[in-house]
C-alpha cells in the first residue's frame, strides 16, 4: 500500500535474480538499504536458469565472462571448460547466491507486473502478479536483455495435440533420444553444435564468410530444411513442401532482444507517461542506466548500455557497482528530487541519444 506519505516499503525493488540481480541485491543490502528482490523464476540464475537446451553454453571465455569468481565474491571458483555450458553457469550463479546469501532477500515465483511513480510520494509504487502491491523508492530492473523469448505468429500454432515450447523454457522430460522433434528456427541448431564456441571466435574475425561455412555445416550435418513453414497442424508441421508428424515442436525462435522484458512490464513515470510509449520510437536514455521522466528508475543491461557490445557478465556488474555508488551518494547527501529551476536548451539525455545513434 501507498502510505500516502515518503516512506516507501523498501529502499529499492530489483526485478530479476540473474547474474546482475542477485549482484545488485548483495549490494545494496551491505549498503544497509531495504531490499526487495523479485524473480519470476524459481530460483537464481536468469539466462542460465531459464535456457537449458543441450548445448546451451558461452560464446565468451568463462574466466573473462564470471566477474562473481574474478572479482572476489567466489574466489574459489575453477571454470571447467574455456566456454562453460549452462549447467555450469547456473552452478556458478547458486554459487555467487549462497556466498552473497541474497536468496533471504527475495520473492521467487512472482512477476512484476506494473510499477507506477508516484509523483507526490516520491516512491514507485509495484504490482506483482500475485496481486501485492509494494513500494520503495528506488526501482531497479535487471530484467535481461534476452529473457523475453518469443513466439512466432504462425497460423495455428494453438492446435497441435503434441507437446511445444521456446527453447528458453526446454522441458526436462526431452532428452530427443525418443520423439521426433521439429526445431522452428534455426538458433538451437546453431547454439546445441558442439564447435559453437570456436565457431563464434573466428566468426567475430570473419563473419560473412563464416556464416555461410555455417549454413553449409547445418545443411549438411543435420536435417535441416529451408523450407517455410505454412502452418502447424494438430499433428505437426506443415512446409512448402509436405506435412511431418511430430511428437515435439520447439521454437528456437528468440527473444525480444534489450527492451522486451521492459515492455512486458506496465512502466509508467511522471504524469502516468508510459515507458513503452516514450520508447516507441526508440529507446532514449541517459548513459543507458536512466530515461527521463522515471525519476529513481535505472535499467541494468538494458538498452545503450553497452550490453549488447561487451561481455555482460563483467558490464552488467560494473553497472551495478556504479548505481550502488549513485544511490550510497544520494542517501549520504539526503539528495532530494526537485524540478529545474531553468530547463536546460539540451538535456544531457539528448545529446547522449543523439550521440549513440549517430554512432551506432
Ligand atoms: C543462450 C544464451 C547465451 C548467452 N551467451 C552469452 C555470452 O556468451 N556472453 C555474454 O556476455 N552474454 C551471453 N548471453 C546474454 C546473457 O543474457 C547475459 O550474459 C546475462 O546472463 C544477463 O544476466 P542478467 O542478470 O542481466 O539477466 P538474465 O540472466 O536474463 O536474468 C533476468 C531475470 O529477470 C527475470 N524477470 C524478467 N522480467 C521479470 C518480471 N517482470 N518480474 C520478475 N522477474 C522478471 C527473469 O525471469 C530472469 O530470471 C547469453 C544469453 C543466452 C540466452
């Protein structure tokens, strides 16, 4: 509940236990803030929770990707493989949690599914879908920038009587030994081939000529067609070509790439804006961390920060390092929020915009 007054629930609500989620809420508790994590999923992990297709590994070297094991939280930590595989990195996440000891910190199982600013209050006001409604002050999102998976908009994808899912949610009871499965999408294929990893080394050297040596390996190496897919049917699949009976459908079709996981989220900031319509355009942040008109709101890994460019293990990390700075600075000075007094000819956040994508 709103309190109707400036003392929000929490200090700060941090959607998402990932790799940057539990890092961000370990820090801000040794700040000696209020903390509330929320996460969708069961249990830590994010990317490496959710994605467990076999072969689903790291296309970045392991010691360069874990930051949790370098920087100190498990120095212990030995990396098995020079591009660890999902089993590992979720290992690697329970590890960081247990030795943060963040889980005591949050709600699991439950989505967030609007968080409203609260101009009068000062707090951002968050509804999850378990019908709660929490406040705080600072609000935080590591939402991921590949954790909104999505589904193609195929005629009839609702009627088949077999079983179906995203590569992001691979059911365990699938170990393909039995069924005849059908990946939709070429991505899994692509990510379950054991050279993936020195694949994508020399594809960063060569990319295009790479690409094609790939397309030639998948057509030869496995059965895979190119041939569109008209409709699924109660029974499977039906191509250009001819109709397969399946067992298994799996869409290894993607996600909504940075902004997904956002726009799933009811965000609305000043005067009851919305995030998504501010975005729709594109994105306009400042520094990637903070959009104008969502005072106390920072997106971790989200759009223009450079997530897409670096190894997120160690970016998503030092973007928590500097928000928990911002907000120890903020707390020490007793920083208020107040309306310029005289509104700036450029807003830092334009220039910024504009420099990106003029880059970019
Ligand atoms: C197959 C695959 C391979 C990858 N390989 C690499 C790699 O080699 N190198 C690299 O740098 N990056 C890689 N990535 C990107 C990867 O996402 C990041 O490295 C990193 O794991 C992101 O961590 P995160 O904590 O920011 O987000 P995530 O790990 O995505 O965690 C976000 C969490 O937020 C939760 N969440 C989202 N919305 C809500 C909501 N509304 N309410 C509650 N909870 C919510 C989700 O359930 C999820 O658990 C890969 C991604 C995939 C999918």
């Amino acid at each position: 509940m709103v309190r109707g007054e400036d003392i929000p629930d929490y200090d700060a609500i941090v959607i998402g236990a990932g790799l940057t989620g539990i890092y961000q809420t370990f820090l801000l508790d040794q700040e000696g803030m209020k903390v509330l994590g929320i996460e969708a999923g069961k249990d830590v992990g994010g990317t490496w929770f959710w994605n467990r297709y076999p072969g689903c590994r790291l296309d970045t070297e392991s010691y360069a990707y874990g930051y949790l094991a370098s920087s100190g939280i498990i120095p212990d930590w030995n990396w098995s493989e020079n591009f660890a595989g999902q089993p590992e990195l979720l290992r690697y996440a329970n590890a960081a949690a247990d030795a943060m000891d963040v889980r005591r910190l949050y709600k699991f199982q439950t989505r967030v599914t609007a968080a409203h600013y609260q101009q009068r209050e000062n707090v951002w006001k968050v509804t999850r879908d378990d019908n709660e409604v929490v406040t705080c002050r600072y609000l935080i999102s590591a939402t991921g920038p590949l954790s909104a998976s999505r589904m193609p908009d195929i005629k009839g994808i609702g009627s088949f009587k077999g079983e179906s899912f995203h590569s992001s949610r691979w059911s365990t009871r699938q170990d393909g030994s039995q069924d005849s499965i059908d990946f939709t999408g070429s991505g899994v294929g692509r990510e379950a081939d054991p050279d993936r990893s020195s694949f994508w080394r020399k594809a960063r050297a060569d990319g295009n000529q790479l690409l094609r040596n790939l397309q030639q390996g998948l057509r030869s190496s496995r059965r895979y067609r190119e041939e569109p897919i008209q409709e699924v049917t109660p029974t499977g699949i039906r191509t250009s070509e001819r109709d397969y009976d399946l067992d298994v459908v799996i869409y290894a079709t993607g996600f909504d790439a940075v902004t997904g996981s956002l726009d799933r989220i009811d965000i609305r900031g000043k005067d009851n804006t919305k995030l998504k319509d501010v975005w729709a355009d594109g994105p306009t942040t400042y520094l990637g961390l903070q959009a104008r008109g969502f005072p106390n709101f920072f997106t971790l890994v989200g759009p223009h920060n450079g997530s897409a460019f670096c190894n997120i293990g160690v970016c998503g990390a030092l973007q928590v390092e500097w928000v928990t700075r911002m907000l120890a600075y903020l707390r020490q000075k007793a920083c208020r929020i107040r309306n310029p007094r005289k509104k700036p000819r450029t807003s830092g956040q334009t220039r910024f915009t504009r420099t990106l994508r003029a880059r970019y």
